[in-house]
C-alpha cells in the first residue's frame, strides 16, 4: 500500500506492509507489472501513527504523478507511471500512543516504523510531524533527544517546540552513520510530562556518491607459450556505498591495450570477477611488456567509476631443451678421496639467459647404484659438477660409468616436444697404499684386573685392504698409558706387561683403553682400539682416611674416622677393626657401619701417641693404619692444647737465628783462611834443599819421626772446645702411605711384587728415618799450624817407580808423574 503524507505543499510517498492486529489477506506475488497505469488510493482508516509506509519519494512543486524504472537481468527497462490520490490531508501527523490505566485490555498499537532519509539532501527540511492528542486540552510543547538531536552528532535532527514538526538541518552522509535513534517527548506546560516517550529510527538512505576505487597497481608475468583462457591476474576494486545494493554493484572491463600487437584484444576480462585472461595467439617475450587499463563502475556498469593499471611481462617459455656439449667425459679420481670434483659439463640452451627456463639441473640416471657421486649446478647455472659422495675402493671397483641427464628448473612449455640430454661420464680410480684396518675399530675384552704377566689378553689383528700389493703387517703399541701391555710385532697378540690395577687413575668406569697400530711396507699406519673391562678382584685392603686426632685426656668424646676401600662393593663393607701393640691397653676401637669409633680407654699424659688400627674387609684382607693422636690436657670433646714445647712455633725463628751465625763464622773462617795462606807464601814452610817424603800422622798414636818436634795440641784445641751438637729431627707431615702389595701366592710374581713394593717404599713419606738438622757451634778463627798446600813431594832420583806401571790402569796416573811418563812436563 501506498502512504501520502502532505506537509507544506510536499507530497511524500511510502510503501509498506501495514500491520495491525487484525488479519490481513495475502496475495501471492508475481513479478512484474500487471498494467501500464497504477493507481494508489490511500483512506485514512488503514493508517496509524507510527506506520511505515515504504521508501520515501518526494514529489515536488505538488505533482501527483511519477515514473517507476526497473530493469530485468538482461538489462531491459521497464518504465510504469505512478498516479497518487490523497483523500484527507490530515495524514501526516504521528500520533502519541494512547496509555489507558488500570488492566483494562487495549487494543494493540501500531509499531512505528523507521523513517528513511536519502543522504546528501540539503537542509533544513521537514522530515514529520509529531501530534498528541493531548494537545486539544492542553498547553503542549515538544522536544527530542539522542545522538543527532542534544548527543553526537549534535544538531542534525531538531523539533518545533510549538508545533512539533520534525526538520532535518543538514545533509545526511551514510558512510558516516547510516541509522539514527532518538527520541520523540510532548509535556504539558507546568505539569511535565504529558506523553510517554517515542521512539523514532531514521534510516539514511544510500546514495550512489562514492565512485569505485582499487587499492594498488597490478603487475603478473605471463608466458608467451601460455594457453588460451589461462588465468592471468585477477583484480579487485571496492565501493564504500552500501553493500549488497545497485550504487556498489560494480562491473569491469578492459578500455586499452598498449601496445596492440599482435591485435588488440590479447586479454579479455571478466565483467564480475575481474578476472584476466589470455585470449589470443601469438604472445611473444619480443614485446616484453602490455600495459592494460582497467575501469571498474557501479551501477552495473552504469555508474561511477575508477580504473587502474595492469602491466603483464611476457616471459620465455621453456620450449627449448638444455643440451650437453660433450655427449661423454672421462676422468681419474685417487681412492680414498670423497667431496673431489671429478669433472664439469657443459650445456647449452636456446631459451632466455638466466631464467627458470635456461637454468640447469643435473642428475644421475643409471650407474651409481651406492651413491658414490653427487652432481650439482655451477655458479652460471649452465654447468653440472660431479664429484664424489663417499670414498672409492679400487679393490672393490676399479672403474665407474655413471650416465647423467639434464632438464630445467621449470617443466616444459605444453605442447613442446624435446628429447632430454644425457651425458656418459667414465671414471677410472687410481690405485693408492692404504693403511692396515683393524675389523673391528673398537674391541672390547673382559678381564680380571689380577691377569698375570705374560697372560694373553686377546689377539687384534688388522687387515691390508690393498690385497694385490701382498704387503706384511706389523704391530705396535701406540698409546698404553699405563705400560701394562704387550703387542707381538708379527701377530698382533696382546698379553700383560705389567700387572693391572682396577683402581689406578688410568681406568675410567672399570675400562682400560689402548691405542694398537698396524703398519705395512710402505709403512701407512692403520688404529685400532682396545678397551679392556677390567672385572674387580680384592686386592685393596681397607684404609683410614684420617691420619691426625686431637683428644682430651679427661672425658674425651669418641673419635669417629672413614673406612675407603678402593674395591668394588662386593669386597668391602661390613668391615671388622682391631687394635695393634700397645694401642691395645689405652684405646678402644669398633665398627659404626662403614666408620670406626675410637675411644681413648685411659687417661694418658699430654703427648703425641701413635695408635695402630687393622681394618679387614668382609674377605679378610686387611692392612695397618697408624693415627697420630695428640693427648691434651683439658677435659670434654673440645679438645685444646696450649703446651706446646720449644719444638713448635718457635723453631723456625731459632733456626734462622743459627744458620745466621754459622754464616756469619763461615765468611770469618774464609778472610782468615786467605790472610793465613798469604803468609805462608812469603816464608816456605820447608826449604827446598831439605825437603823430604815423610809420612806425618797426626793421631794421638804418635809424633812423627824422632828427628820431628810437631806441636799436636794445636790439632786438638778446637775438638776439645767443641760445643754440644743438637739434634732436631724434622718429622714429615703426614700424607696418606702408598699400598703395599701383599705377598703374591704365585712365586712366579715374586719379583714384580719385590720391584712395586721397593718403589712404594722410596717414594714413602711416612717411613724413617727423618731428615736431621744438625746444629754446630763455631769452629774457632782457623788453625795455628801452617797451610798443607805449602808442602811439595820431590824425588831424589834414587827411587825407583816403575813397579807402578805393573799395577794396572788405576796406577797409571801415579806411574807417570813419578816414572817420567808423558806427564812430566806438566809438573
């Protein structure tokens, strides 16, 4: 039904579906128009306020009739006149609702349908009227408020205060807000409200004001082989007029080609999707470049539009296959030698330089079944490289034929008929000495760390992988940290050197490691490991780890020490202790677990004591431990000492204090010892004519000869004097003993057990005897009898020494100096 509403002279024209509580009869639907001329009758009985009528059309300067277009999908329009009647010009108020108190049921009211205002209308103009019934009795003034009217935006929308008409003072923009709510208030002067508030929706109608636009420029590659209907690009443009509505409906399609060639209607679009397509013959990578402009337009075509740019490259077209230039290569690689270049191939192809269609791939085809060789690409994309992958045998192959393909890195063009390219590459692989190989590299024994020398321990032999050179193989040892093996030079049998230990730093998690050599002719030297479980036996007795308590000698608290023994669990713990020699009658000593608790059973003098502990393993092998124990004199479990003898802190001061001195008299001893020799050299002891071979013996024994008056108590002026002689023994601090091997069962170990057991005690830092200081006293200021060195030996040509030379080589010396042998001239 068609709604007049007349305000000013302006005629206003809606549609609607009216709905009332009442039913209504439907007619079923039918497209088109059922005649030429459509009259609307419009009587006010089947309007009520509020109502929505339809779309507004404003028919100016009082016209009553207008023209409907409509155009169907094919695009024909259909054009019908419209005639409009009004049978009461009172229509184009809108009504308050009535409110009825009590519950006394009242007819439903119309709903108030939304107002549609077009956007981009220039304002002020009137939109409706809004009337109360209220307004016959009584004083009425009317207002809105809502965004548009008192709230952002302010102002676009405002009522007659007096008359209630409802003006639009501005033009409405749809991209901007595209629906407004506020609402509609009637009061009555001095006493309020007079109307429920109503509200009122006003709907912005869309306007074709935004033309189609694209957000970017285009640009795709397209083959110059590419069949025709192949998708291309496809393009997008929007509209910011209302969705899903003819002002953003829009359409595409191609309004120039640049260049033309070969005609100028290579590419087609599609008017919906936008959509690019390759629709003639004859693209060519020549002309390198079509430029296409594109217009999009709404209104199916019919309206607004933009355009853009879409530049298409034509590309080559892989339809020219790579060929080598050499249909086959030889060449010679050493054995044993992996990531070498074996040899370039060179191809050539007719399709553009440096393209997806000119580059290269290589790859083998046949005659690498173990993938011995890799290929690659060269740097210029038109050379393939084969090397080798793995090290080659020429034992096992001497000689290799390896057929290689190439095609590029795109497929070929559709419809393009090539034959792919191989190459056959000969590789022919030199012969070099190659070191023995141990099989395998790591050989792993089980052994018990007790072996006994000369005991084999397994045979590890190497292989010449050069069989045809028939070359011996030698063995050696070259790397046994702790020298506990022996390899046979011509067998490779390993047997014990020396005893091996389980427990000695040179094992890491009861394995032992050995590096065997294996050489050739040449000699190449091939490696092999050899790791040897070590399986533990009891041949570590248990051990104190402490060597040092100090107690008191009244209530001493127990002192508890550590048991170690280096063997595996399954010859340790439980432990057993016992007290040794006199430690027997003063100390107490038993087991606490893994520790020992010892106690001082009576009270001794302060002093240091050595208390002997035998600690046995479950087994029963066991072994001394000596503890020095310091006995002060206090009470209690803080042990503290303050008697301390001249030997302690102050010893080092009285030390430096001696050796002071006895510097001090060796420099004296020295000046009185040159001044002394000065003397004798002036006036000899003896004259030459008298001198004579005496023995002179300076014991109290006797004097000399009769004719000798020698002064003997000048010898034994100072040995009378002689000071007393102290002596300071230095006791080493006290380190942990080495391990003795206990007495082997095998005499055959005999003497390996006399050679550890020696080295252990020499390198022993707790057994005597101590290093001594020895302090002296001063000597005196030299002696009083005349220089030794003063005295000459002559010979007086009556004797005879030849006897000498009768006495064996340690005389010849003396037989020559007395004999008038070779040395005389240097007397």
């Amino acid at each position: 039904m068609l709604c007049l509403f007349t305000h000013d002279g302006t005629r206003v024209l809606r549609t609607c579906n009216l709905t009332s509580s009442a039913e209504t009869e439907r007619s079923t639907c039918v497209p088109g128009f059922e005649s030429e001329l459509l009259i609307f009758r419009v009587s006010r009985e089947h309007l009520r306020p509020g109502m929505r009528l339809g779309r507004e059309v404003v028919l100016y300067n009082g016209h009553h009739n207008f023209f409907i277009n409509s155009w169907d999908s094919q695009g024909q329009k259909i054009t019908v006149p419209v005639r409009v009647n009004t049978t009461d010009p009172q229509a184009h108020a809108l009504q308050f609702p009535k409110s009825v108190g009590g519950l006394r049921r009242r007819k439903r009211d119309w709903v108030i349908p939304p107002l549609n205002v077009p956007e981009n209308q220039r304002g002020p103009y009137p939109l409706k009227v809004i009337r109360s019934n209220e307004d016959k009795t009584r004083k009425l003034f009317y207002s809105i408020t809502g965004p548009g009217a008192d709230l952002p935006p302010v102002g676009r929308f405002k009522m007659d205060r007096q008359t209630g008409n409802l003006y639009v003072t501005q033009p409405l923009n749809r991209e901007e807000t595209a629906e407004y709510t506020f609402e509609a208030h009637a009061v009555v002067e001095g006493a309020g409200q007079a109307e429920a508030p109503m509200e009122i929706i006003v709907h912005v109608i869309d306007q074709n004001d935004n033309k189609p636009y694209f957000t970017t420029d285009y640009k795709a590659n397209v083959a110059e082989a590419m069949a025709i209907g192949t998708e291309v690009v496809r393009v997008e443009a929007k509209d910011d007029d209302e969705p899903d509505n003819l002002n953003s409906d829009i359409r595409y399609r191609i309004l120039n080609q640049d260049p033309p060639l070969p005609t100028d209607n290579m590419f087609e679009i599609n008017p919906i999707t936008g959509s690019i397509r390759v629709t003639g013959k004859g693209l060519d990578r020549e002309v390198r470049l079509y430029t296409l402009t594109v217009q999009a337009a709404d209104m199916a075509g019919e309206g607004l539009s933009g355009q853009t740019k879409v530049i298409l490259t034509v590309t080559d077209s892989n339809d020219n296959a790579p060929v080598f230039t050499q249909k086959s290569y030889s060449a010679t690689v050493d054995e044993n030698k992996k990531d070498v270049e074996v040899v370039k191939m060179i191809v050539t192809d007719e399709d553009e330089p440096q393209t997806p269609a000119w580059n290269a791939i290589f790859k083998i085809i046949s005659g690498d079944p173990d993938g011995l060789f890799t290929v690659k690409t060269g740097n210029n994309e038109n050379e393939g490289i084969l090397c080798t992958a793995k090290e080659l045998d020429f034992e096992t192959a001497s000689k290799h034929t390896v057929l290689v393909s190439v095609e590029n890195e795109i497929p070929f063009a559709p419809g393009v008929s090539v034959v792919t390219s191989t190459a056959t590459v000969v590789v022919d692989v030199k012969d070099v000495n190659e070191a023995p190989v141990f099989d395998p590299k790591e050989k792993l024994v089980v052994k018990p760390e007790d072996l006994a020398v000369d005991e084999v321990v397994v045979q590890y032999t190497a292989s010449d992988p050069d069989t045809a050179r028939k070359q011996k193989v030698a063995y050696k040892m070259i790397n046994d940290p702790a020298g506990w093996l022996n390899v046979d030079k011509d067998t490779g049998l390993i047997k014990v050197r020396r005893l091996m230990d389980r427990e000695a730093p040179f094992v890491t998690n009861n394995r032992y490691i050995a590096n065997i050599g294996a050489y050739d002719d040449v000699p190449a030297t091939g490696t092999g490991t050899l790791i040897i479980q070590l399986e533990d036996v009891n041949d570590n007795a248990p051990f104190i780890e402490e060597h040092e308590i100090t107690v008191c000698k009244k209530n001493p608290a127990p002192q508890v020490l550590s048991v170690t023994d280096k063997d595996g669990p399954e010859f340790g713990a439980p432990y057993s202790v016992s007290l040794q020699g006199m430690s027997k009658t003063n100390w107490t000593a038993k087991m606490n677990g893994t520790g020992i608790i010892l106690n001082l059973a009576t009270e001794l003098p302060s002093g240091d004591y050595r208390v002997i502990l035998r600690v046995a393993d479950k087994h029963g092998l066991e072994q001394d431990s000596i503890i020095k124990a310091e006995v002060c004199d206090c009470k209690g479990a803080k042990a503290t000492c303050t008697d301390r003898g001249i030997g302690g802190s102050n010893l080092p001061l009285i030390l430096g204090i001696l050796g002071a001195i006895l510097l001090l008299a060796l420099v004296l001893l020295m000046l009185q010892f040159a001044k002394r020799r000065k003397k004798d050299k002036k006036k000899p002891l003896l004259l030459d004519d008298s001198v004579r071979d005496n023995v002179y013996y300076y014991d109290e024994e006797g004097g000399g000869e009769d004719d000798q008056d020698y002064d003997l108590s000048v010898l034994h002026r100072g040995l009378d004097n002689r000071p007393e002689v102290l002596r300071s023994n230095v006791v080493p601090n006290l380190m942990s003993a080495p391990q003795y091997r206990p007495r082997p069962t095998n005499p055959e170990d005999m003497n390996n057990f006399i050679e550890e057991n020696l080295k252990a005690a020499d390198n022993d830092p707790t057994a005597p005897p101590y290093d001594s200081q020895m302090v002296f006293d001063h000597e005196g200021g030299g002696s009083d009898a005349g220089s030794l060195s003063s005295l000459n030996s002559s010979s007086s040509g009556d004797q005879n020494y030849d006897c000498l030379n009768e006495w064996g080589p340690r005389f010849k010396k003396l037989a020559n100096m007395y004999g008038g042998g070779d040395d005389d001239d240097m007397l």
